[in-house]
C-alpha cells in the first residue's frame, strides 16, 4: 500500500502488558504479551466482557487480572476464556523469557533496559503489519511508564523504517482497570507464566491454563509457528528468531 493513503487504512489497537521483566525482581521467568483488535471492534468487545461480569454477579468495572482468579470466579474467568476463542477478531501473543539469570548482558554490551525494548521489539514485530495503522496500549506500571513508551514507540517505529509514522501511532500508556482488553493481556500472560514456571498449586488456576491449552491445542511452553494468529507463543532463547 502507498503510505501516501496509510492514513486511510483500518487501524489495529494493540494492548501490552509484562510481567516479572525488572531484572533483580527475584523472578526466573520474564514475559511480554499483547491483545490485539481491529479498533472499530473494540467497543463491542468491551460491552461484551463488561456484559460477562455482570452476568455472574460482578461490577461492570471488575477488573480481570490472573492474581484474582480464584474458585469462586473460576465460571466468569472461563467464560471471558472461551468469549477470546470465539471472537474472531481478538488475538494473543506472548514472548516468554525462560530463566533471566542465564542472561548474558556483558556478553551482548547492552543493558537490561536495553534487552527488555529488544524483546518488545521482537513480542511486537509479528503484529505489526504495514497495511495497517497501529495505536499500542501500555498499562501504566510505575512512575518510568512515560520514558518507556517513548522510547518504544521509536524503537518500533525505526524497525519498521516509519520515520513519519504512518504505520506506528505514538504508544500511549493507560490504565488497565479502565480497558478490558488490557486486563485481558494480563490475564492470558499471567496463564502462560504460570504454566512456564510449573506451578499447579491453584485448582482454579490450573483448570484455567487447561483451558487454554484446549481451546488453543498448543501446551504454552513450546513456541507456535511465528504466524500463529489466536494465540502466538515465543519462547526466546539467545539467538533465537520470532
């Protein structure tokens, strides 16, 4: 397409969220994810999970997040689950980061700061895609949120070559109580970490990761194929490719 009328082209909303990618948070695993959507599709993908919440007895402003998924929610969790599954229009994708402490950054003269936009970069590349415009969506973490999305957007921006980003709408940073398509991210990132560290203490947890690896019939240990569109699981290892 001419970038000339990239203006014109639909556009895809982008939602990211992490966990555990500070480098001494006493954490193994390091995982970066993104829910994505067509923008004209998000309103009604909102109204829907709010719809879902309020069905089994919830507030329309619950908010989704993996550290909150117990027995006595575990029916609303596997109807927002299964509601990802059937809608077409919603897709995940994770980069997992298996054991931090095998990190080399001396090795590869770079920080950890560094290493963390290079992985975003390579969780991201895969969604990106040049015939459409793309608004990415960070939760807000801590008070460095504001350096961090500008620093993310030129990284991804430079990458694509989309020096007047056409492609790469500035990344903004967010709330995520506010957008469940960001509690959305936490929640299948907070699936895939716990299945990645082994963890099976929680019944409902476990039934939830279960669940996933059913509806998506990937085991979310192992990298998909970089294509994969519902649900695209990378496991990095040095030198490895997306």
């Amino acid at each position: 397409m001419n970038r000339a009328n990239i203006s014109e082209s639909p556009i895809i909303n982008i939602y990211c969220d992490e966990s555990c990618h500070l480098e001494n948070d006493g954490e193994s695993v390091m995982l970066l994810g993104a829910v994505w959507c067509p923008k004209e599709k998000t309103h009604e993908t909102f109204e829907h999970v709010r719809g879902l919440k309020q069905k089994h007895g919830l507030k329309r402003d619950f908010e989704i997040k993996w550290t909150k998924v117990s027995n006595g929610q575990l029916a609303f969790y596997e109807d927002v689950v299964n509601y990802f599954f059937e809608n077409e229009n919603l897709h995940f994708r994770c980069l997992v980061i298996p054991d931090k402490s095998l990190l080399n950054h001396e090795k590869y003269q770079q920080t950890h700061d560094e290493f963390y936009y290079k992985m975003y970069f390579n969780m991201l590349k895969v969604i990106i895609d040049p015939k459409y415009r793309h608004r990415t969506y960070l939760d807000i973490k801590d008070t460095h949120s504001a350096t961090k999305v500008v620093k993310l957007g030129q990284v991804l921006a430079n990458s694509h070559h989309d020096f007047e980003r056409c492609i790469i709408d500035p990344v903004q940073i967010v709330r995520s109580h506010e957008i469940e398509l960001l509690q959305l991210a936490d929640l299948l990132i907070g699936a895939v970490g716990y299945c990645n560290r082994g963890f099976t203490a929680s019944h409902a947890k476990k039934r939830l990761v279960e669940l996933i690896k059913h509806r998506s019939g990937y085991s979310l240990v192992k990298s998909t194929l970089p294509r994969e569109e519902k649900v695209n699981i990378f496991v990095w290892s040095p030198g490895g490719v997306a």
